[in-house]
C-alpha cells in the first residue's frame, strides 16, 4: 500500500487571536493511499504547518510504503533536522505520523489501540481542566485541574487560590495545578510547599521548560509530583528529561511531539525510567488510543472545545471515557472542512 498524496488544512480555532495555540493553530493531516484508503491525523503550526506537509513532508513519502511508519518518521525527523528537531516541523511531522496510524488502522480493519497491542482499558477516568471546579465535580469527574490565574500571581495568591478551591470540592477530590511556566525557582518551591497541605497531587509547568537545572532542584524539593512536557518535542526531548532527573510525571502532547510514533517511544522510555506518563489532552482520540493500550494507570485528560471540527470523538460520561473501537482512531472530519 502507498501514499499518494500528503495534504493539511488549518482547523477552526476560536479564542484569543494572540494565543499562540489560536495564531499557530492546529491543522488536519490527510493521507491518501493507492488503495483508496484514507488516514486523518491533527498537528499543529497553522499555516506555517500547513506548508511544511505540503510542501516538504508531502513530497518526501510520495511513493513510500504506508506499514513502514517507524522508518518514515525517521525520514521525516532527519529530513527536517536542519530546521526541526522542535516546534513548528516537529508539529508538522505529528499530524502526518498520525494520519499514517489511522490510514493503517483503516487498512487492517482494526483501531489504532489494536495496532498498539490491543485494548487494556475499555473504560478511562477523565481529570477536568477547569476553571470552575465544582461545575466538573457535579458532571462526575472526581479529578480536577485548576490554572493558576489570573497571571502574573504570586505563589502566596495561587495558595489562597488552591485553598478556595479545595473548601470547593471537598476532600475527596483529587485536585491538581496547572502553573503555565510563570515562575522562578524559589517561588515555585514555596508554592508546592502551601500546594502540598491542601492535598494538591501536582504542579503542572511552574517554570520555563528549558530550565531542566532548576525543575531538577524543584523535584529534589517538593513535597508533590512535577510534572511537565507538553511542549517537549520527540522521546529524545524527554531522554534529556530523564538524564537531569527534571520532572517526576510526563505530559507528552502526541500531535506537538511527533505524534503516536514518538508518544510509543515515550511510554517505553517511562517504563524503564519509573516515570508515569499522563499525555495532555488525552481524551482526545489521537492519544486515547496511547492510553487505553499502553498506559498501566490511565488519565485522561478532558479535550478542547475548539475541537469540533470531528465527528466520532467519543463524549467523557459522568468522568469516564470509552475509546473507539471503530478502524484507525475512529473520527472523522466534520463535512466541509476540507476541499479535496
């Protein structure tokens, strides 16, 4: 089976225009085959990744064989070296690996979770990333995830924060901390240490991620998990992780880090590191299939409201989710989205 043709589109993305996530916003990998079948896959880099597949990746696996994915992304990786290795092409490349799984998925009649080893986990708890808290609670997640806002905050505030929250939810809801990388060492230390006394399970980012010296000390330190890596690139990103001992939970985004092929080879490097790997966004198909295959301890995390451009993604119920058991990652695009 071969690739004909490698095509994206930008995606709708409403929000803040000066959010990067909005400016750079997500895209949608098609992959054609000379079979006629089909692979749909998300990266991300808007227009500017939108001319990476096109024109560069596109070009690239014209002809290649589709079950080769692991030597392909290889192909692609090296290919991009001289202006990847992360960020934009890194995001290009995740939305064109993704698309191949589900192509082959598609092909072999079976989900992306039977392509990984089969179906672990029939049903996946789901934490909330909210900004309201109670409101989750009461739809049934019993894990939540509060941003620390509004930004700039001292740790002084986020505790206070995090101490009305907790009075929120009551005790026995799991609560966790999503700090947006706004701080230095010392106050990130003092945050997790007024975190710890209200139960809180993480901090999520409180520092820039290239600062892996001081997430280092910051672990060596903290009565809670660290945890980071939404905006690492490939498992060689998360192999320097793991060599300054950075972050005691990983949060891998499988269509910015090089897609399901890298997020596989993350899993297996946190396997033998003794680091858990929780993806961001989880729930969202293209790494709810990671984790209801490969994942010991599944967590979802609940997806986007941007993302309804797709048809298929399975809904979270009163905290729970239920994977796709339809061939490749069982969505596809909403009518009229793309023009080809």
């Amino acid at each position: 089976m071969r690739i004909t043709q490698v095509r994206a589109v930008t995606t709708p993305t409403p929000g803040n225009p000066h959010d990067w996530r909005v400016v750079l916003g997500q895209i949608l990998v098609v992959v054609d085959t000379d079979t006629g079948v089909r692979g749909y896959g998300v990266g991300a880099g808007g227009a500017a990744g939108v001319h990476i597949v096109e024109h560069f990746l596109g070009p690239l696996l014209k002809g290649s064989d589709l079950r080769a994915i692991t030597a392909l992304w290889q192909q692609m990786y090296e290919a991009t070296l001289p202006f990847g290795r992360k960020g934009l092409a890194i995001m290009a490349i995740s939305g064109v690996d993704l698309a191949l799984w589900d192509a082959l998925g598609k092909a072999e009649g079976i989900s992306v979770a039977a392509l990984l080893g089969g179906v672990q986990h029939e049903r996946i708890p789901c934490y909330a990333t909210t900004r309201d808290p109670a409101a989750a609670v009461a739809r049934g997640f019993r894990t939540v995830k509060i941003p620390i806002q509004p930004r700039p905050i001292t740790p002084e505030d986020a505790i206070a924060l995090v101490a009305r929250t907790r009075a929120l939810i009551g005790p026995d809801v799991t609560l966790h901390t999503d700090a947006g990388g706004g701080w230095n060492l010392d106050e990130s230390v003092r945050a997790a240490e007024g975190f710890a006394s209200y139960g809180v399970g993480w901090l999520e980012e409180p520092m820039p991620p290239d600062h892996l010296v001081a997430y280092a000390e910051l672990r060596r330190r903290a009565p809670l998990q660290i945890a980071g890596g939404e905006h690492e690139s490939t498992v060689e990103g998360f192999r320097e992780l793991a060599a300054h001992a950075a972050l005691s939970l990983w949060q891998p985004d499988v269509t910015w880090c090089g897609g399901l092929t890298q997020l596989q080879a993350i899993y297996a490097l946190g396997a033998r590191e003794g680091i858990p790997v929780c993806p961001h966004r989880g729930a969202e198909v293209w790494g709810l299939h990671a984790l209801a295959a490969l994942d010991p301890a599944p967590l979802a995390e609940s997806g986007r409201p941007w993302i309804s451009w797709l048809t298929g993604q399975p809904e979270i119920v009163n905290g729970f989710i239920e994977p796709p058991q339809r061939p490749g990652f069982g969505v596809e695009p909403a009518p009229g989205l793309i023009g080809f």
